[in-house]
C-alpha cells in the first residue's frame, strides 16, 4: 500500500486492468467505474449477480474488556446488545448531532467489534473513536490495510458462493455440505466466520444494492484467488464484475443514502429518515445525544424520493421548486442529492432534500434541469425493492 497522501490502488488492481476496467478517483483510490457498461453491470445485479470490489471501505476494530459500552458512547446505537456475529447499521454523530459517518458494526467476538466506515471518512473515524473510547478498557486499531473486501449482489449469489470450492466452516467439520449449510441459514445482517483456502474470511449477508448479498473480508494477498474462483463459478450464472457507478444506481433504486450526498456533518438524522438509528431509548449518554434529543428545527428540510417523467435525470444540485415557472419569481423548496434514469424501473428518479410542507407523497414538484423545469412527483423510498422468498 502507498502513502495516505499518495493515489492508492486495491489488492484487485491488476485484476480490474486485466477486465479493462475503467478507472475512477475515490477518496485517493484508483477504483473500477465499469467493465462493460453501467446498464448491463445494473441489469446484471438485479437480475443474477455482480462481483465488487470494495476494497477501498475502512476497517477498524475495537477490542477490550469494555469494548461494547465504549461503542454505546462513541456512537448513536446500543452495540452491546447485539449478539456475536451480528451487524448493525449505526451512526457516528457530531456534538452538534451532525453525521461524520454512517456505518456497519460487526461484533466478532465478546469484547471484539469490527466498524466498516466510507473510505473518505476513515482517518476522522479512526481520530473520533479513539477519542471517545479513551476513558473506557478498549483499544482501537485501524486494520483497513490489512484487509480486503469483496461483494456479491444479486439473487444468484448464494448459489454462487456455494458453487465456488475452498470455503470451510471455521472449525467445524470443514466440509461442502456444513459450510453450505450454515451459509444458506445465514441471516440478513449476521456474519459467518470461515475459511477459504484454510484462510480465515468473514463472510457477512449483506450490501448495499437492495438485493441479497454477501461481503467477504479477508486477507489482501488472499483476494485475487478468491475473486478469479467466483468468476469462474458464477460465469454459467450470469456473474459479472460491476464497478462504482452501477452500484450507485443499485443504492439509489434501493432508497440508500450515500455520505456525501444525502448524509453529511448538516444532517441531522431525522432529516434523512434515520431517527430509527439514534437509540435515545438507551439508559447511558453518547456523544450529539443532547441535539438528537433537541431534533432539527420544524422547518428543515426531509429526504424524500422524486420520481420524474420522460428521460432527463435530475442530477446532485439541481434546484427543486414548487412550480413550474422559468422566471425566477417562485420558490425554491430544496436541493436534489442523488439522480439517474432509473435502469429498473426505466424513468428518472432522485432523493432531494425538500422543505417538509412539500414532502407528502404523491406532492408535484418541479426541478430545474439544465434551465428547464421538468415535473416530479414526490415518491416514498425506497423506489425498488426486491422480492423475498
């Protein structure tokens, strides 16, 4: 690995050049955009499976005696409760009751958590959690370089890992049949420790496609195996790699928020739908619970979802009104935070922040395309989802 200054490149690198891959900056990480092409990595997910590289995400373990009370501190959810092998979607709330970062925590173990954070937010989380863990028996160690991470979405992806030799149940019987077993039992948001290739891997059932999935962490030098095995099993199932820009449809059809976009130090939870995720139900203090329990002010903005007409997208930044009228003389009522022609569903949808009087489903409102305004009605998230067995 380079330098956290210098440009960055995943222990798949080669394997993506090999692909013909094209290739995009991310938080300094030279990560695949596509393959083919975004509509076909799109279809392919929804459809039967892609393979991602997500090697570019943050792992961070915390450790210790008191590991779990200092994460019920340090962040806005009750991780002590939950069991091992467990994830759990939480937040990393500022003082202010801002969000630097959304998050998976997995506990691995009794005192023994693993955070995934976004690549851009790594060096702040890892800052923020040693500051708030530092009164408590928990060590905290940034463990992103030592670990890589692949993804299979899509309905096919179970059929898929089971297909591909090598996997083993850490210690258990080591065989196919107890390794599938206990994968295919598997449930969503829980994790299973195993082997491949007598390596140990972590292999979690979930994602962030709004498909059934599996995200596999496992050693860096361990990753270009593993992913040529589940190519080659997956190829008579329709698996294909999948870059950065189909994955941001997937979330986007999914109703998922992305930092950056629709979450940010500005954001208060609620805003975004996410007051769910700040336990003010738990009987110990945590760091933005005062401003979580004052909420944003009546008139901030909400998320919603927008979904349009024809074909034109309304893209990150583009002005939301009431009406409408070109000049000038209505309301602004909010901001667009994600857009694309939906790939599914086959006409252009969004999620902007509006004010709340304009946030009610089935609302009519306009954005500003370019210099035109095209209609959009206000539309309850998620806009796909799939159908569950």
């Amino acid at each position: 690995m380079t330098s956290n200054d210098a440009e960055r490149f995943s222990p798949l690198h080669d394997a993506h050049q090999d692909a013909g891959a094209s290739f995009t900056d991310f938080a300094g990480w030279q990560m695949p955009v596509r393959y083919s092409s975004d509509l076909a990595e799109h279809h392919a997910v929804r459809t039967a499976a892609g393979l991602f590289d997500l090697s570019h995400m943050a792992e961070i373990l915390v450790l210790g005696h008191e590991a779990g009370a200092a994460l019920d501190y340090a962040l806005a959810g009750r991780l002590s409760a939950i069991g091992i092998d467990q994830a759990k979607y939480s937040l990393l709330l500022s003082r202010s009751g801002g969000i630097i970062d959304d998050l998976v925590v997995y506990r691995t173990g009794d005192d023994r958590y693993m955070i995934v954070a976004n690549a851009a937010n790594r060096h702040q989380v890892v800052e923020e959690l040693r500051d708030r863990t530092a009164p408590f028996d928990a060590e905290v160690y940034d463990e992103s370089d030592d670990i890589a991470l692949i993804a299979v979405q899509g309905p096919a992806s179970l059929s898929i890992l089971l297909a591909t030799p090598g996997f083993a149940v850490e210690g258990g019987a080591n065989d196919g049949d107890d390794f599938g077993d206990r994968l295919a039992s598997l449930k969503y948001y829980w994790s299973l420790p195993a082997l491949y290739e007598s390596h140990p891997i972590l292999i979690a059932r979930t994602g962030y496609t709004g498909e059934d999935g599996f995200e596999l962490y496992l050693a860096p030098d361990n990753a270009r195996q593993l992913w040529d095995a589940l190519l080659e099993a997956g190829a008579e199932q329709g698996l294909v790699p999948a870059g950065l820009a189909s994955r941001d449809t997937l979330r986007l059809e999914a109703g998922m928020p992305l930092y950056g976009h629709e979450l940010g130090l500005d954001t208060y939870p609620a805003q975004a739908g996410l007051g769910r995720v700040v336990n003010l139900a738990k009987d110990t203090d945590f760091v933005g619970r005062a401003a979580s329990e004052d909420g944003p002010d009546a008139e901030a903005p909400v998320l919603v979802g927008l979904m349009g007409h024809g074909k034109r997208a309304a893209r990150a930044g583009y002005p939301v009104y009431a009406t409408d009228a070109t000049d000038g003389a209505d309301e602004k009522v909010g901001v667009v935070t994600s857009g694309a022609l939906s790939p599914t569903i086959g006409v252009p949808i969004a999620m902007a922040y509006v004010a709340p009087r304009f946030a009610r489903p089935g609302t009519e409102l306009h954005v500003d395309v370019r210099g035109t305004r095209l209609g959009f009605t206000v539309t309850a998230l998620p806009f796909y989802s799939r159908k569950k067995n």
